[in-house]
C-alpha cells in the first residue's frame, strides 16, 4: 500500500495536468484522452527520472512532492 499511494497520485496528477496543457497550448492537444494518458505516463516517467538527479532526490520523498513533480511534468 505505501508503494501503490504515490504511483496513483502521480498517475492523477499527470493526467490532471496533461489535460491542463492540452487546453492551454492547443499544438499539444491530444484530446482528452490522450493529453490524460500523456499526462499520466509523463508524471510517472518524470518523478522517476526526478529521483535520479541527486539535487532533486528530496523533494520526491512524499505524496505531495510526487504529485507536485507529476503535474508540472504531466503535459510535457
């Protein structure tokens, strides 16, 4: 369960946030769907290689870290 909570909220926020950059730069629009998938592979894949720079190796400890990391990085 402690491994599952961060992967679903970075999941959420990716794809939360890849909705929010489809709608607000129209050349990356995917449609819903796909801005929501991009979204969430891209929050997932960006905690992750986040966690590889040592400098921001901290601030992915936590729920809250991951989820931030995960929408900035969702829609990219």
């Amino acid at each position: 369960m402690e491994v599952i909570v961060p992967i679903l909220v970075q999941l959420i926020a990716g794809g939360a946030g890849g909705n929010v950059i489809g709608q607000l730069i129209k050349s990356l629009n995917l449609g819903p769907t796909g801005n929501t998938i991009a979204g969430a592979v891209g929050g997932v894949a960006g905690t992750r290689l986040a966690s590889l720079i040592l400098w921001l190796s901290g601030l992915v400890g936590g729920a809250t870290a991951a989820a931030a990391t995960g929408a900035a990085t969702g829609g990219l």
